[in-house]
C-alpha cells in the first residue's frame, strides 16, 4: 500500500514537473515572441517595410523595341511579376524546397516535426524553413558572424516575419518576391538577372533544365557555379529534377532524358557596362541621368539614385539598327582602314606620326608623354604618391597585360609605354544616326571598342569638320534669295583682305575647270574651296556661324574664314543634328536620347520632348537636299553608286581635312540622317595620301554597309524613297542641263519667277 501511495506520489511529481516545465517554456515562447513583436530583441521590419521591402534594385535601359540594353547597379537586380516566371521554376522551387507551401501559413509543423525527430535520432532529415522564410530571411538579414542565441532569435524573428508576409501577400506573390531577391552569382541578383547573365534569356523563357539549375544554384551560388563547377551544378540540378519527379511534376522519361544532358553556359555572360550593345551610348545616358538625378526627387525628399532606385530607362535606340552600325563600324575598319593603315606605315620611321617639323622626334615624345599622364595607371600611381620620375620609370618596366586587336584580345608581356605606342596605331571612329522628324537617336557607337577605347567620339570629342561645314554656308546663299543650286559663279581663287593687313587666299584640289564658271551644285559636290572662299567673302563668318547656331550646334566657332573650309572642331552629334535639319524641312529638332523614366512601380516620372527651332524655310531646306544630292551623284560620294550600288536618292558630304588626319561622311535619306568621323586618336596619326585618307575612302564606306543591312531589313521599314516637295509646290530647276537649256528665257537667271521664290 505504501509502495503505491509513493508509486502515485512519483507519477504525480513526474506530472506537475512536466507540465512546470511546459509551461515554463510555453510561457518562455510566448515571451519571446511577446518580446520579438516588441522588439526587445532588435528591430522588426514594419507594416510600411513589409508592404514596401527595401532592397538595391538595378535601373534598366531599354531600347525603343523593348530589348534591355542593359543595367545600372550596385546589386545586379531587377524584379519581375509572377506572371513573367517559367511554370517549370515555380515547380522545382515548390518541389525542392517547399512541398506543403500552398497549404501552410508560412510555417511548416510538419516540416519542423522532421527537423526536430533529425536532430534527436541524429539522421539528416531535411531543412524546415519554408519558402517564406527564406524570403523573410533574404529582406531582412540575420547577423554576420551570430551567436547561438542572436541565431536562435533570428530563427523565431523569421517565424514571425513570414507569417506576417502571408498575411500581406498572396502566393504568387511571395514566390516572385522570393526569385526577385535570391543571389545566384556572378553579379546576378535576382532570376531576372541571373537568367540574363547565365542563359541570356528572360525568366518565362527558361526551359525545364535551366530553370532546375537555377533553383538549385541559389543553395550555394559559389559552390555550384555552372561555369567554374559544371559538374557539381549538373548533380545539383538533378537533385532537384529528382524532387520533381518524386512530387510527380515530370515523368519518369523526362528525367531520364534530361538528366544527362550536360550544363549548357555557351550563352553566358556578366551583364556589365563592358557587355551588349550601345556601351557608349549607355555611358553617355549615365552621365546624364546622374545629372537628372540630382535634380529629380523621391517622395520621401531623396534625389533618385540610377544604382539602386530601380529606374526604367526608355531610349530611342533601336536595337537592330544599333547592331547594324556597331557591325558596319567593325567591319570596315577591321577589314578595310585598318589593315590599309598598317601597310601604310610598314617601315616607315617615326610611325605612324606625321610632323611638319626638324625636332619630329621631341614632338612624338611630347604626345607619348601627355598620354602617359592622361592614363589609368599614371592617375592612380599619382593619387598614390608616387613621385613623377618614378612613374616614369615603372612606365618602362614590362608587366603581363591585355592588349586589344582586331582578332580578339591578346595576352602579352609589355611595358606601359610601349602599349601606348601600340594603341597610337589603331584609327577610331564615332557613328550617330537619328530619324528626322522626331530627332529619336537611333544608332550610336562612340568607338570602335569601349573596353579599350573608352573615349566617345560621337558627344565628346571635337574634331576638325572639314568639308561638312560648307552646307551651312550654302544655305546662307541658298536662303538669301541670290542663288539658286545651278547658279554659276568663276572658278577662281578669292583673296581675302584680313583685318591685321595680310590676306586669306584658300587653296584648291585640282585643275578642273580654272577660270570657268561653275554651278553651285557642282562645286559642292566636288568640295570646291575657291566656291566657298567667294561665299563666306559675300556673307561674312558671322552670318555663317548665325545660321549654324540656328542648325544646333553649340561648340564654339571661331569667325574667321577659314571656317568656310571647315577649321572649326565640332562634335559629331553637333554635326548629325545640324544636317538633320535639311530632312527635317528646315526645322532643327535636338537629338533625342530617352523618351521616358519609370520608377519601379511603373509610374512614369517623365518624358522627354526634344527642342525645336525653324532654322530655314522649307524651300531652302529643299534646296540644300537637291545641292547634297550632287555629292552622291557625281561628286565626292559617288562611289555610292559605283561601288555600293546605290540608286536610291541620298543627300551626302563628305569632309577631309588638313593633312587627312579626319575623315567625315554625313548621309541623308527621308528617314534617316547618319554622320560617321574616322581617324588617329592624335591628329599626327592619318594617312599620308588624300586617296587612302579622305573621308569618302575612310568614313563613307561605314555609312554604306550600315545602309545596306538597314534597307536589308524590312522589319525596320526605311523606304527607299525621294525627299518630299514643299507644301504649296515647287517650280525651281535643280537639273541644271535642264536648267543651262532653259536660262536664256529667264531674266534673273534663277529658272524661276521672283514672285515664285
């Protein structure tokens, strides 16, 4: 009896000690969570954060036909719907991470049940974070380096977070929120990125293979890295197409079939500033939409940030036509000018400088020496402390480096210096096409390759225009009502009375036609300089920088006039917008480059709307097509025709200046305005003959390949049609062997009535 009375006794203490110690820790939980929900154990995010998850969102740059020329970053992330996710990602998640996600509430008991009986037993049963709170985790980061208590609290902080975030979102929402947040390596964050980097596709486009590789990638993005660690990612994609074959998402064929296919990374690639299309142009935009930021503001009073506010940015470029000219650029200066330019200067001393002086050697050291200073390596030796003769020094000391060719980038051992010589042989070229009644930029290359050649020569750099100067001056004479384009004037030189007492007589290439009277029409189609000498004497520089200011350009112009020659050192963007304006009937629209900013939510914050300005009358516009039209038909342009086969009409000029060292072509179609410059990084470096170094040898044939994929492509839908009439009609003679027939009958010579102009 005493037995069982202690027997009880023991029962019953065994009994209040287990529910003492059950409610110590039910009370403990709930303290915890109490105290979690307070934030005694650190901050919790809030209903505005939980609504609203803050995390560094790259801004996209499309262009015009909704291609993502690229991103804006300090985290390469971008966010997608769920109705942008392949179904397969959404199954090998589910399957590989979270069976029960549909039926739990952002905790798995089941799941926690498996983890719990592991631990005891000692056997591995899986994880029991659902896929909620990982996402909880991903926004909301646990400590570096935490302790076992800061990860324990992490753990229940999480519970509560993710309960929270089912309670905000529904399901698909949490599973767009969960692949737009995880990192899987090489500078990826984000599905969106990550299937651009590894796969170059967008994430609804992933197939059932890649979308497993993905989601078995974000466990551990170093470690199963597809490109250093095809294999181990291989076995790991596996594991999770086991998973769906398990919860019966594929069938036992398809597994089979798939998991012996290997890793396939042909189409990756880090999606940097160095990648894709339009890298000069997305650096331009860069600068100017850090500029725009500072001026644009948030609502919470913050300026934007283009790195992590997650802007889309919508440009005017097309992405065929940006393809076809950075392709036309390549093209002709890898297969054409450049093997030209190294023959050129095969054995020739000092090469491949050009000096019109005794000391040629001091003044090669010259260049070499502020290339030097204006280098990479040079700025960060000096921000460094280095003393300048040292930095010379370390200059002539051979190191392993990359260096760029034409055949693809080679791996080489050579000093700074010698690398500077080395690039001082390669020619460069800038390419910018705009539409004209819009000014929307369609093509831009700034250079031939911007890893190496980083400088922009399209908006940054200026350089002699040459010949392409002289349309502003025939407008002038067009406008003015004197001239019209079969107007003659004496093919003489003019000498030019200058203000301190000496005289500007302007040379002239070639003997034709001395002492004759010749046609406007034809003297710009031939370049003719004693033409443009007389017109600049008549109208004075002033009146033609006047009307320059009207076309858009803004550099400075200096008003000498030698400008009629083409003196003045203009960008091509400049010089693109200005002859724009001739296709534009006589108004001058500023070249376009977005049209709108979104912030990530869609809402467009602006739009662009380019300035316009009339700079000419519509006939004289007409005119000036009809005079530039003489180029390509048998002036300076015409191996359009001859050797490009062209026979639609084009309005052109080509430009060469002193000594070769530019080379221009501007060429003109209803809808389309292109201009092209090639040329030495140094205006020493050209080529020592016209033949070889004038811009219809340098610069036109860029234009005509670009052309010729363009007219190609009948997607793009550029007709090859004439330029239109003016409104009201137009009566005056532009065929002047009509004109010559006719001018006898005509008192003032034009063809035309005066009434009628």
């Amino acid at each position: 009896m005493i037995r069982i009375k202690e027997k009880t006794k023991n029962i019953f203490n065994y009994i209040v000690r287990f529910w003492i110690i059950y409610c110590f820790f039910l009370v403990s939980v709930i303290m915890i969570f109490f105290g979690i929900e307070n934030e005694w154990f650190g901050k919790m995010p809030s209903f505005e954060e939980l609504e609203n998850p803050k995390s560094n969102l790259a801004s996209e740059v499309y262009s015009a036909d909704h291609k993502l020329l690229g991103t804006y970053y300090y985290e390469n992330r971008s966010n997608v719907d769920y109705s942008e996710l392949s179904p397969h990602l959404v199954k090998a998640l589910i399957a590989a991470e979270d069976i029960r996600f549909e039926s739990h509430s952002g905790i798995d008991g089941k799941a926690l049940i498996r983890v719990a009986f592991g631990l005891i037993s000692g056997g591995n049963k899986g994880g029991g974070s659902t896929i909620t709170q990982q996402l909880a985790k991903n926004l909301f980061p646990r400590k570096r380096n935490p302790s076992i208590f800061d990860l324990s609290i992490s753990k229940f902080k999480e519970w509560v977070t993710a309960v929270k975030l089912e309670y905000n979102y529904s399901k698909d929402e949490i599973i767009a929120m969960y692949f737009n947040t995880v990192p899987f390596g090489s500078q990826s964050h984000g599905i969106k990125a990550a299937s651009k980097t590894f796969f170059n596709k967008v994430p609804d486009s992933l197939n059932l293979e890649e979308a497993a590789l993905m989601v078995g990638v974000v466990n551990a993005p170093s470690f199963y890295n597809p490109v250093r660690h095809p294999e181990r990612a291989q076995k790991k994609r596996n594991v999770v197409l086991a998973q769906m074959l398990k919860y019966n998402y594929i069938s036992q064929n398809i597994y089979d079939s798939i998991s012996d296919l290997p890793v396939d990374m042909t189409n990756y690639g880090i999606l940097d500033h160095t990648a894709g299309y339009a890298k000069y142009f997305r650096e331009y935009i860069r600068a100017q939409l850090k500029q725009w930021c500072k001026k644009n503001f948030k609502a919470d009073g913050k300026p934007y940030n283009i790195y992590k506010d997650g802007l889309k940015i919508y440009t005017t470029i097309n992405s065929k036509m940006q393809q076809y000219a950075e392709e036309a650029v390549k093209e002709h200066i890898s297969e054409d000018v450049q093997p030209s330019f190294f023959k050129h200067w095969e054995g020739q001393p000092h090469a491949p400088f050009v000096f019109e002086t005794d000391s040629v050697q001091n003044a090669i050291d010259y260049i070499l020496e502020l290339s030097m200073k204006r280098s990479e390596r040079y700025r960060k030796l000096r921000l460094a402390g280095t003393p300048t003769d040292t930095i010379k020094m370390i200059f002539d000391i051979p190191v392993k480096m990359k260096i760029f060719s034409w055949n693809g980038s080679i791996d080489t051992v050579m000093t700074p210096m010698d690398s500077i010589k080395y690039y001082k042989y390669f020619l460069r070229a800038g390419l910018m096409s705009m539409e004209p009644q819009t000014g929307f930029v369609r093509a831009y290359v700034g250079g031939i390759d911007y890893i190496y050649f980083k400088y922009d020569h399209v908006t940054q750099g200026q350089r002699q225009v040459g010949s392409t100067f002289k349309p502003f001056l025939y407008t002038l004479a067009m406008q003015a009502g004197e001239f019209s384009p079969c107007s003659k004037l004496p093919n003489v030189q003019p000498i030019i009375d200058l203000y301190d007492g000496s005289t500007w007589e302007p040379g002239n290439s070639g003997s034709k036609k001395i002492g004759e009277e010749i046609t406007l029409k034809y003297a710009l189609a031939t370049s003719n300089n004693w033409i443009s000498g007389q017109l600049i004497k008549k109208y004075s520089p002033q009146s033609v920088i006047k009307i320059a200011r009207k076309m858009g350009v803004k550099s400075y112009i200096p008003a000498v006039y030698s400008i009629a020659l083409g003196s003045a050192d203009l960008k091509l963007s400049e010089m693109v917008g200005a002859m724009n304006t001739f296709a534009n009937k006589g108004v001058y629209v500023e070249p376009v480059f977005i049209t709108r900013i979104e912030d990530k939510h869609g809402n467009i914050i602006e739009r662009f709307v380019p300035e316009k300005q009339e700079a000419m009358n519509e006939q004289t516009a007409y005119l000036m097509l009809e005079l530039l039209k003489g180029v390509v038909d048998y002036g300076t342009g015409n191996r359009l025709q001859w050797k490009y086969g062209f026979r639609n009409p084009i309005a052109g000029k080509t430009g060469t200046t002193n000594n070769q060292s530019d080379g221009w072509f501007m060429g003109i179609v209803p809808e389309l305005t292109t201009g092209i410059w090639v040329g030495g990084e140094d205006r020493s470096v050209h080529f020592r003959t016209i033949t070889l170094g004038q811009g219809a040898n340098m610069a036109l044939p860029i234009w005509a390949k670009y052309m010729k994929k363009i007219y190609a492509d009948e997607s793009l839908g550029i007709s090859m049609g004439d330029f239109e009439k003016p409104l009201g009609g137009f009566s005056i003679e532009t065929d002047c062997d009509k004109f010559e027939k006719t001018q006898n009958n005509n008192s003032n010579g034009f063809g035309f009535n005066n009434d009628e102009f």
